[in-house]
C-alpha cells in the first residue's frame, strides 16, 4: 500500500505530513479527539493569534474547519490530524512508520464543548496527564 506519490517519503514535520493532500477538510470529520495538554495550548493559541471564531456544527463536526472545508488552525493542529491520509489507514501508516510516536492514553477532548462553549476541558485533561505521569 502506497502512502505518498511517487514513492516519496512519508514527511512528519508538523506541518503537511502528505504531498498529496489538498486540504479537502475530510480529517475534519470528528468532533472529540484525542488531544495533549501541549498541543491544546497550541489550538488555543493559534485560534487567539489569528482570531478564529469557532462555527457551531452541533458535534458533527470540527469545529475548526472554515467554511471552505479547510482548517482554521492548519499550523497548529494535533497529532491525529496531521496523521490523517483520505487514502491509507492510520495503523498502516504507524507501521510503514516506526518513527512516528503516538502517546498511549492521551485523554478524549470533545473540540465543540472547548472551542464553541468555552467549557474547557483542559484542567480535567492537566489533571489526568499529571497523574498518569506520577
């Protein structure tokens, strides 16, 4: 099963992991993902710096995918985003890809209840991650 184009190496760089992907909003499909303390503070800092506005899709969606089907926050979104492939599985792609390092019992965050109500489960999410660490 091929991930890239043209053989290309798979790049995790933080940015567009996929040479091929046209940003088409399909890894926008979720509402509750799981999400690190880090890269919560991350969301929330980008969506501050470029004063997005989350839109309300009653959880049936990202909240932070425009209307263009893009994402607001490109530069800033989590680990499970960023892995997304419209083409591969995930569990193909962390096994072409021993490198790539997904965090075990990284807590579930549902993105509307934080973005859209402003009921912010990063204390509960702190909390957690603390604990587990201990």
């Amino acid at each position: 099963m091929k991930i890239t184009p043209n053989d290309e190496p798979l790049r995790f760089d933080g940015d567009n992991s996929y040479p091929d992907c046209t940003c088409c909003g399909q890894c926008c499909g979720l509402n509750v993902l799981a999400i690190t303390p880090e890269e919560l503070d991350a969301m929330h800092e980008c969506i501050e710096r470029k004063h997005v506005h989350p839109i309300d899709r009653k959880g049936e969606r990202c909240p932070l995918q425009s209307p263009e089907g893009g994402c607001m926050i490109w530069e800033a979104r989590p680990q499970v985003c960023r892995l997304f492939n419209c083409h591969v599985p995930r569990i193909e792609i962390l096994k072409q890809n021993p490198s790539i390092v997904v965090p075990e019992d990284i807590p579930l965050l549902d993105l509307t209840e934080e973005f859209v109500r402003g009921r912010s489960g990063y204390e509960a999410i702190a909390r957690l991650m603390r604990t587990a660490a201990s």
